[in-house]
C-alpha cells in the first residue's frame, strides 16, 4: 500500500496598501458599488497606470519574511483574457520576473519541522467583482479592481491536508504580522487556490492535477483536500485517471464538482506593460526594509522566553497571533508578572475566546483591566476563584474589575479579627467535624474550611483561613 | 481682412491689440467651416457651442485686463483620440461612436488654461492605425490641396482643417508619422516631440510604446506655439519626462550657422518618388546654403525599421483593443444571448477592417512560439535602431530625411495597394522606435502636390529641429502659404 499525495497552493493575498496599485483610489473593503473607482482603475481609454511604490515595498516585506530571493528589477506585464470584471481586456500582473522567488515556509508535524518551498511571489491588480442577482443579472462593482495583491505560489512540497493547514496558518499570521494584510478569508482578502494529484509509490502512476477552486476558508481547504485525495486514490485503484480540471468546491454538499476543464494550457498572451516603468530594487532599500520589518512571529517567541522567562509552550502559545502577543505584553507591562500574566490568558481568557469563536480584538475589556485583576489578586485583595469570576464579568460587561468587585462585594475578607469571629461560629456548630479531625480524619478539616468559605460566599482570605482553623483547633 | 488666413500668432496679436475680438475668431472660422466642411469632412464632432462660452471668457479677460494665455484666441482642432471632458471621443471608430468621456485629457486642460479655444474633434483613420484617414468610421477626409486625394493620416482632419483654414492649431497623434505624414501632404507643419516630453494622458493608445500627441500649425512658428503650449511633465503619466523648459518662439530665429546636419545615404538609396528625391536634395543645398554642414551618414539597420515597427506596432494594438468589450462603455451588439456572443459581435460589429487586420496579427504574435520569437527580435532590434541614431547624434545635430516616398495618393488607391500606403510611412517610423523628435515642413510643390521635408532631432532636441526648420521656412518664404 502506498499513496503520496502532493498538493501545491497558489494564494492571492490583497494588500494593506492606503491606495490601489496603479492610482490614488482608497483600497478599502467594501463600500457604495462603484464608489472607489477613476478613469485608471476602470481601464478608460487614454488613462495610464502609476505604480505605487508601497505594493513593491509590501511585496518585499513579503518575501523577507518567507526567506525570498527579492528581484533587481520589476516590470509588469500584461496577461490578456476576457472576462466582465476586468476592466482593461487584461490584467497586469507579473510573468517572467516576479517580484521574489524562492523562499519557504517552516512548519511542525510530527516528524519534526518540514521547509514547504515557495516558487514565487509576484504583485498584480486584483479585478473587480460580479454579483448575480437572483433575478439573473449579472451587476459588476469595480471598487475592488486595482486593489494591490500578491500571489504566493508554493511548490508542491505539501503531502496532507494538515500541512496544508498548518502553512496557511503559517502564512497568515506572518502576512498579519508583518502588516502586510489582514488576511481576511471571509473578505476575501486572503483566497486560496489547490492543486493536488496523488502518486500510486509502487507502481508510480499518478493521476493528472486537479485545480480546486472556491475554497472560502481553512476548513474549506482541508476538507476538498482530503475528498479529493479519496477521489483520485478512487481512480488511481480503478486502474483510470483523472481529468485534468478545475473543480470547485461545494460546502453545503461537502464535495467538489466539476468547474471546468481544463484542455490545452491557457494561452495569457504576456507581453510587457510598457506604460509602467521598469524599476530598479536599490539593495539598499530591502536592506531598510528588512530593518524596519516588524518582528516576525518566530522571532518573537524566542523574545518571550528570553525576556519573560516563560517556557516553551507559553512563548508558543502567546505568539500564535500577533494581536494574543501584543495584548500578552501590553498586560504584562502594567502588571509586570509574565508568568501569572501567560496563565491566565493562555488559560481563561483563550479558553472563553475559542468557545464564542471570537478574537483577541473582540475582547470588551483592556489589558489594563486584566492586569489590575491580576494585582487584585497578587496583593490578596481577591481570590484566586473570585478572579475567575470577575474575569466573566469582564467577558461580559467590559465593565472594570474593581468595579465589579465593589458592586457584587468581592472584596476577600483578610482582617484577623472578622475572620476569627467566622472561624469561631463554623467550629462551635460543628463539633463532630472536630472530633473527627483529632482523630485523624484530614477530610474534616476541608469541611471546616470549606464551611468557612461558603459562609463567607468565597470571600474569605483561604491561605489565613486554613492556618487559622488548625491553630483554633488545637487551641480548644 | 481675412481672419481664416492669418497665422495663430498673428491673431493672438491682433487679438491683444483689440483689433478682433475672440468671439469673431471663432465665428469666422465658423463660417468656413460651414463653407467647406460639407465637402472636406475634417471633423468627426464640432463644439461651437463650447468654443463661443470659451471664447466670451477670453473677451471678458481682455476687457478686464487680465493676462492672457499663450494660445488665447486661437482656434484649436483636437485630434479625436484625444479624450475631451464631456464630448464624445470617437477614435474614428463606431466602438465609440458614443463614448463620452468622464475625465479631460491632459493636453487639453493645459489647452483650456492657456485660453485656446478647441472648436471640434477631427477625423482620423480608426484608432490612429493607418495614412490616409480612409478607414474612420465617419467617412474619409478629403486633401484640401486636391479632393481627389487623401489628406494622410491618421491625423489627416486636423491636417485639412489647419489647411483648410478651419481651425489655426491642432492636435494630432504620432505612432509611426501619423503627424508628419499628412502634414507633408496637406503642405502644413507637423511635429512629433520626443516620447515623454508631452503627457500622453488622455491619449487613447494605439501602441503605448511609440504614441505621442503631436502638434501642426501652418507654419513653423505656429506649431512650436502649439508645442510650448502642451509639453511638460505629468503625474498622471510615468512615461513623461522632467525636461527643463525651452523657450522654443524665443530661440527660433537663432539661425543654423555650423549646424552639422545628417543625411543617411540608406534613405536615399531607398524606393523614393524622384519627384520628391529632387526637391529634398534642392532643400540640402539650401540648408548648406544656410550655413549647415550637410554630410552622408549611415543608418544600418534602416532596412528593418518598417517589420521591426510592424511587429511591435500590432502586437500593441490586439493587446489595447482588448478593453473594447462592449461592456462598459462604447458599442454594444443588440444580437447575443451569452456572454461569448456580446463579447463576439459587439467587437465584430463594432471595429473596422483595418483594425481586426491588426488585432488578428498582434494576437498571432503573441500567443504563438514563432510570433514571440519575432516579438523579441523586433525589441532586440528596435535597440540597434535606436543605436544607430545614438551614434549619428554624437556628431550630429539633426537628420535630414523626405517625410514620405511618394506624393498624397488618390483616394481609394489604398484600398488596392495597401503596401504603397503602408510604405508611405516608411521614413517616419525610425523616430517613433528610437523615442526621438522630428518635424515635417513643405519644402516644395511637386504639379501641384505638396512635398514634405523630415527633420529628426536626438531625445529633447526640439529646438535643433525647429531652429533649423525655422530658417528653412524664412529662406523659402512658404511660411504662411496656402
């Protein structure tokens, strides 16, 4: 039995630019149909493009972060088809010469860490957006055309549809990091195209490549990953192959069907954009680019460990996204606890994050606020349990813990005196419990302390109250 | 007084010194235009009512005294693949018959600031793609000099108009002698500046590597007003130049004393009228005569010129006819059911022949191995051409050539000898692929037919060109002649 399954992926990722690739136009989500468009994004006649320099730059921080090879020179080129959304007849993209080659993206299965290779990451113009109405009409909203992208084309180093998770995961949080995109696959601002074919090792037939298209999510991705892995094993074993095709993939039916085919190569007709210039990469420029390059997410853990003092699974764990990492930080600078900060982010504030499927951005709360709950706690002016219930408060209202400690009365009770008082009513009522604790039974003492706890509603110092029922115990 | 006769710059004066008003200038050009277009069809589109609110402006700046600008009074015709705000923009195309443009070409705000009154949009062979203006849309434009004959092209409206006494100035377009060509056969001035001194923005391209919006006036003077008025560089167009600013009206009389003058002996040798051979070499003699140093050079690679242009040329044009989709402006076909189908016959309905003959080529050369080789040849070579005049500039001044090899051709003559035509641009191209400056100036009439002498000038050299065709023009004393 052997069958190797290879996928590579193309991912067009747009780009934070302000403006649009080839003119002033704002690149945003969104907005009126039509309403971020001039003569230049809408292909007039007579119009000329100008590129803008920040896509080269967000290009280049791009292939920094994935170890590229950054080109000398860039030059566009024209690859012509036709289609209603694309304003010009062709798009302008880059053939020959992309922008970075050769890079890679480091991720962890369980053999250890695996290099998935980049071929390349060149810019392009992203097209404008058909709606089909029910009616059946077909209406096109050009705001999105010109909007800057990069596609990342990887090489087919990929063999499951857990790496292919894992390096889409890699790759966002990276491009989030480095503030290249927002990788916003429901916005499509992060698309992600699959070519997948499966080997038979022994008797080396391989079925030809699917394309898959029209996958609008991370699941989305591995879930036609691994039907279409059955679908060709299906053939492979059937002694019969593919076709070569695209496929699209239908979420509501969990399986792919067939887009279209696929016969000879399609001919782009490339040529040069001569209206664009070609422009020099000065060395000098990635040099300031990779200087100014915001810390990479691998960079950072190693940071946390160093500077923090936090294991291994912390840094990793508080590093997964560049928004938990900051948020980590911005605590921690006010509370100056790393480990007690990293507790309870990696525990309760993650834990409640992932049950809602929210994210960091989502909390209604500050990171002031968590560290102030934090020193509540440290300096025992709550409990370690109260905290956790002030924490869900937080969640909720977005109101300030010691608010809400004031209002529902949190405040843990650590004057000697009051808690002697409650130490002495609990034993005088419980007799038995203290007999049973003079004759060995530990169990007792929890009851009694517990008794404690409960009459106060939680509110009692524990460690003072533990000390103390034993010393009255004995003082009887 | 005949207002249609003067030159540009004699109106501007005569306009500052309130012998006319603006508002009389354009009336009687008006006047001819409605006398003779009937007959001529320079124009695809005339904007008399824009022309006479502009032209009321001006006359209430002069009645206030306010400065005027450099072009103030002065009738202007636009070349009609230039993009004006509001007023349709056809290409001599029935694709856009009916495409009114949302935005104003560069050339023309700076005509509109400079107070030039542009009085229509004139006719051109279908998007700038051809020499005689028989292939526009809106009918052939006949040669004001003999209406049996073309005007040239593709900027042969504006060439008739200028020449016709229609409009005073106007804007062409040059690709491979789209200026010069009609110019030299409607016996007027035309010149096609340096590739980057004048914004191509709002020039709808033919082939984005070779354009450049040119300007004709009726004599040398006047098309440098017309230039002076339009250069400089764009933001909105990358491949314009910073280029510091010359004063062309101010130098022109400067004279051509120890000018060294280039004449490259593989023109010479090539299939040339001897009608126009004679009268280019009598206009050698008078440039020595002028004080010019006249000798022979060589242009090597001259021979492969016309297939280098060509293969590029069309390989430009089947990639920016792609946008003329039928979708979101221009010509829609009223018969399809499927996307394919609009797509189909909206651009088989709505392009001419000469243009599907260009689409169908570029396309072949770009989508076939055989043709992508050729395509990178002719830019291999299109760098041993620029070459060549690179090395002729470092001695030389300026190159001496004919405009055309023939004289204006009979309407209809194209049609049955398509490769006359096509040749007649012959001497025009070299300029256009090396990106330089060149000017085309009567130099004599042949039984009547106009001749046009060629004069290229090295990358922004503009005023070498015009200089020397200044004096040219006073020794000749066909300044102004019509």
């Amino acid at each position: 039995m052997g069958y190797k399954t290879i996928i590579g992926l193309e991912i067009h990722v747009e780009l934070m630019t302000k403006t649009k690739i080839f003119c002033s136009c704002i690149n945003a989500f969104g907005g009126d149909a039509n309403t971020h468009c001039c003569p230049v994004c809408l292909g007039l006649p007579g119009s000329i493009p100008k590129l803008n320099k920040a896509v080269l730059e967000y290009g280049i921080r791009a292939g920094i972060a994935f170890n590229c090879q950054i080109a000398d020179y860039v030059k566009m080129d024209k690859k012509h088809y036709f289609y209603p959304d694309l304003v010009k007849g062709y798009q302008t993209s880059q053939d020959d010469r992309p922008l970075c080659r050769d890079g890679y993206v480091e991720i962890e299965n369980e053999a250890g860490s695996k290099k998935i290779g980049l071929q390349r990451i060149h810019i392009e113009e992203d097209t404008g957006k058909s709606i089909h109405t029910e009616g059946g009409d077909t209406l096109i909203d050009y705001n999105r055309a010109g909007v800057p992208l990069i596609e990342i084309v990887t090489k087919p180093d990929i063999n499951t549809s857990e790496e292919a998770r894992m390096f889409l995961e890699n790759l966002r949080n990276t491009l989030k990091y480095i503030e290249v995109s927002d990788c916003k696959m429901e916005e499509g601002s992060l698309r992600c195209d699959v070519n997948i074919n499966v080997i038979d090792t022994e008797t080396g037939n391989k079925t030809n490549i699917t394309e898959l298209k029209n996958l609008n999510s991370f699941k989305a991705v591995v879930n036609a990953i691994e039907y279409e892995e059955k679908r060709h094993i299906d053939y492979l074993e059937r002694g019969e192959n593919t076709i070569k095709e695209t496929r699209r993939w239908n979420e509501l039916e969990n399986k792919t069907l067939v887009m279209r085919g696929k016969g000879g190569t399609e001919n782009y007709r490339y040529s040069v954009d001569v209206d664009v210039l070609p422009v020099k990469i000065d060395r000098d420029w990635i040099e300031e680019i990779k200087n100014n390059l915001p810390e990479l997410p691998h960079h950072k853990k190693e940071r946390f460990i160093k500077e923090y003092d936090l294991p291994e699974y912390d840094a990793g764990v508080l590093t997964q996204s560049k928004e938990i990492a900051q948020f980590y930080e911005e605590t921690n600078r006010y509370a100056k606890d790393p480990k007690q900060v990293s507790n309870w982010i990696m525990g309760d504030v993650l834990r409640r994050l992932n049950d809602e499927e929210l994210e960091v951005e989502d909390l209604k709360f500050k990171p002031k606020d968590l560290a102030d709950l934090i020193g509540f706690i440290n300096n025992g002016k709550i409990s370690n349990n109260i905290g956790k219930k002030v924490l869900r408060d937080m969640f909720e209202t977005g109101e300030k813990p010691e608010e809400i400690i004031k209002k529902k009365g949190l405040i843990q009770i650590s004057d000697e005196g009051e808690l002697k008082g409650i130490v002495e009513k609990v034993l005088h009522e419980n007799q038995q419990s203290i007999i049973d604790y003079r004759n060995g039974k530990d169990r007792a003492l929890g009851f009694l302390i517990g008794q404690v706890m409960k009459s106060t509603r939680g509110k009692a110092n524990p460690q003072m109250v533990n000390e103390m029922v034993k010393e009255m115990i004995e003082k009887r | 007084m005949d207002i249609v006769k003067l030159t540009a710059i004699e109106m501007r004066e005569k306009l500052k010194n309130k012998e006319i008003s603006s508002k009389e200038i354009v009336n009687a050009h008006f006047d001819r235009i409605e006398e003779i277009e009937g007959d001529l069809n320079s124009f695809i589109t005339l904007t008399k009512e824009e022309a006479l609110r502009a032209a009321d402006r001006v006359d209430n700046k002069i009645k206030n005294g306010e400065n005027l600008g450099i072009l103030a009074g002065i009738p202007v015709g636009v070349k009609d693949n230039i993009i004006t705000k509001d007023i349709r923009t056809t290409c001599g195309s029935k694709i856009l018959e009916n495409f009114i443009p949302p935005y104003e070409a560069t050339v023309i705000e700076k005509i509109k600031n400079a107070d030039g009154i542009i009085l229509g949009k004139t006719n051109m062979d279908e998007f700038a793609a051809s020499y005689s203006t028989e292939t526009s849309y809106f009918g052939v434009t006949k040669n004001p000099i003999d209406r049996d004959r073309v005007p040239g092209g593709s900027s042969g409206g504006s060439t008739a108009a200028i020449k016709a006494g229609e409009v005073a100035l106007a804007l062409g377009s040059d690709t491979g002698g789209s200026n010069r060509q009609p110019a030299s056969y409607c016996g007027v001035v035309g010149i096609k500046p340096t590739y980057g001194l004048v914004s191509r923005y709002g020039l709808i391209s033919l082939a984005n590597s070779l354009d450049q919006i040119g300007t004709f006036g009726r004599n040398v003077a006047d098309a440098a007003l017309m230039l002076e008025a339009i250069v400089g560089q764009d933001a909105k167009d990358p491949t314009s130049m910073d280029i510091e600013k010359v004063d062309y009206l101010g130098r022109l009389k400067e004279g051509i004393e120890g000018m060294k003058i280039a004449l490259p002996k593989e023109y010479m040798s090539m299939d040339i009228d001897n009608r126009v051979k004679e009268q280019i070499m009598k206009s050698v003699k008078l440039l020595e005569k002028l004080g010019g140093e006249v000798e022979e050079v060589s242009l090597p690679h001259s021979e492969h010129a016309w297939s280098t242009y060509y293969l590029i040329v069309v390989s430009e044009i089947s990639s920016n006819m792609a946008r003329f989709d039928g979708i979101r402006y221009g010509y829609r076909t009223k018969d399809y059911e499927t996307l394919d189908e609009l797509y189909i016959n909206s651009r088989t309905e709505g392009f001419g022949e000469e243009i599907k003959r260009s689409i169908i080529a570029g396309t072949y050369i770009l989508s076939s191995k055989k043709g992508k080789e050729y395509y990178n040849k002719a830019l291999k070579v299109r760098t041993l051409i620029k070459e060549d005049f690179d090395k002729v500039f470092e001695e030389y001044d300026i190159v001496l050539a004919p405009t055309t090899p023939n004289l204006p051709f009979k309407i209809g003559d194209s049609v049955k000898n398509p490769f006359e035509m096509y040749n007649s641009g012959i001497f025009n191209i070299p300029a256009n692929l090396a990106g330089l400056c060149a000017i085309s100036l009567p130099c004599g009439y042949v039984d009547g037919l106009p001749v046009g002498l060629q004069i290229m000038g090295d990358r922004f050299k503009e005023l070498n060109i015009l200089k020397a065709a200044y004096a040219f023009e006073e020794e000749l004393s066909i300044g102004g002649e019509r």
